[in-house]
C-alpha cells in the first residue's frame, strides 16, 4: 500500500524533525535490524546450536583424558551452543518485543 502524496510529505516532515530533535536515534533506527533479519538470525542460531552439539558429542566420544584433544573440542563444541543459544535469546526477544 501506498503512501498519498501528503502522507509522504508529513512522514518526510516528523523524520526530519526526527534528525534534527535527536540524531542519536535517527541513526540508530536506520541501522536496527527488521523482524525478517531477527528471524533468519534466530533460525541460523538453531542450526549453529545443532552444530555445536554434534561437536560436543565427538568431542566427548574422542575424549581419553582430562586434557586431550577431544576434551578440547568437547569445549569448543559446548562454547558453540552456549554462544548460539545467546544469540537465539538476544533475537528472539527483540523480535517479538
């Protein structure tokens, strides 16, 4: 749906005002992600959370001693998910917030 020649002009209007009132938040409104890019962010997140659970689990299964190398891919395997999940949550509040 478009917008009437005298809706534009009055949107163009509180946008200036807008910038000249506070910049600050001008630019940060141009700059803050849509709800389409918190999604696939939220979605890609998942996947990276199954990633780092695969990564885990050889991690786990390689593992022969407190420091051996599938000790340290467990940890990486675990920072992975951790990381993603966080993510998911950031996105996943500002999105339906």
């Amino acid at each position: 749906m478009s917008l009437t020649n005298e809706e534009q002009r009055a949107l163009e209007q509180i946008e200036r005002e807008l910038r000249r009132g506070d910049p600050v938040l001008a630019d940060r409104m141009e700059t803050a992600p849509t709800n389409e890019q918190r999604r696939r962010r939220v979605v890609m997140a998942r996947r990276t959370a199954w990633l780092g659970a695969a990564v885990l689990m050889i991690g786990l299964v390689a593992a022969q001693g407190i420091l051996s190398l599938g000790a340290v891919v467990a940890g990486y395997g675990l920072v992975i998910m951790l990381l993603s999940f966080g993510v998911a949550a950031y996105n996943r509040s500002r999105w339906t917030a």
